[in-house]
C-alpha cells in the first residue's frame, strides 16, 4: 500500500519487486541534500485504490504535504487502461467517498 504525506490519496499494488542501485534513477529521487543508493522498482499486476478514511483520521503525517508532481488516481487509471478510461467520475465522487474532512 503507498501513501504520500499531504496526499488523501491510499494505493494498493500487486506485483513483484526488486532493487536497484542505478545511478540515473536514484538520482531521480533526490530531495533536497537527500541522496538514495537504491530504488524500488515495481513490476505492477493490478492497482487499486484504496479506502483512505483511516489514514485521514489518525493523522499520521507530521512533515506537510508532498504529494507536488505526483499523478492522481485519475491521471493512473487513464494511463493503465491506455486511454480507454477517463476516470473523471472517480475523481469528482472521491471526496463524498473518503469524506474529506471528517474528524
């Protein structure tokens, strides 16, 4: 499961993964004076989003948000299905679904 400080959005994948050290791609990763010696590469089967209630009500994320420059659900579902699903409706019921803002 994949969750990004800042974002409500939740990811759930399945698939296999491995480890690389790949100069080119670690460098990709860098934040700030952060540098990675490794990176997670993931050949994916299936994606699904995920319920992200939980994780919105404990709170879990106290370095503000970093989800700037990553896709949306939406934007992942249109490129997995090659363009023959906009998703549009995904995004425009996802807040009355996760109920954004409850406390």
């Amino acid at each position: 499961m994949f969750l990004t400080p800042g974002s409500t959005n939740a990811l759930r994948i399945n698939g296999t993964a491995r480890l690389t050290a790949n100069p080119a791609l670690c460098a990709s990763f860098q934040r700030g004076d952060i540098h990675p010696r490794t990176e997670i590469v993931f050949a994916i089967g299936e994606v699904y989003p995920q319920c992200s209630r939980a994780p919105q009500r404990s709170e879990p994320w106290t370095s503000g948000d970093q989800s700037a420059g990553l896709p949306s659900i939406r934007a992942m579902l249109q490129e997995a299905s090659d363009g023959t699903s906009d998703a549009t409706q995904y995004d425009e019921t996802r807040a009355k679904r996760a109920h954004l803002g409850w406390r």
